[in-house]
C-alpha cells in the first residue's frame, strides 16, 4: 500500500473535516498534522470507524510548540 496524503488549506479559527478510509488490517496509521507556524495553535480529533473519539491531541502534547501535531496509531487487536 502507498502513501495516502491530504493536502489543504486553513485559516486561524477554522474547522476542517476529513475522512480518510483505512483497510480492516491496516495496524499502524501516522497522522501528520504540520502547520508549520508556531504562533497559531491547532487541535486534532481522530475518530474511529465506529465513531469513538481516540482522543483530542494539541500541537504542545509532545513537549513543544512548533506549528505540529505527529501520532503514530498502533491498533492493538490482531
């Protein structure tokens, strides 16, 4: 499987929505949020297909406030 990217656009204040379909046996998906500017500041939900919320992630969540938001989602069932 390739790489799968979404590129756009946002404004500060701005909501944008993407669903991104992934295979039933995909088990690791990285997420990569890069704003590239560390004045603004950004919030990430990722949702499962079943509509559970995986948790509400924020630029500063990995110790720095740098314009991004990098995840790696393991999936834990086999």
């Amino acid at each position: 499987m390739g790489i799968r990217t979404i590129y756009d656009t946002i404004r500060q204040g701005e909501t944008n929505l993407h669903e991104k379909s992934v295979s039933s046996g995909l088990t690791l998906l990285v997420v990569d949020l890069n704003w590239g500017d560390s004045t603004d500041s950004l919030r990430l939900k990722v949702y499962t297909p079943s509509g559970a919320l995986l948790g509400t992630y924020y630029d500063n969540a990995d110790g720095q406030t740098d314009g991004r938001i990098y995840l790696y989602i393991l999936s834990l069932t086999v």
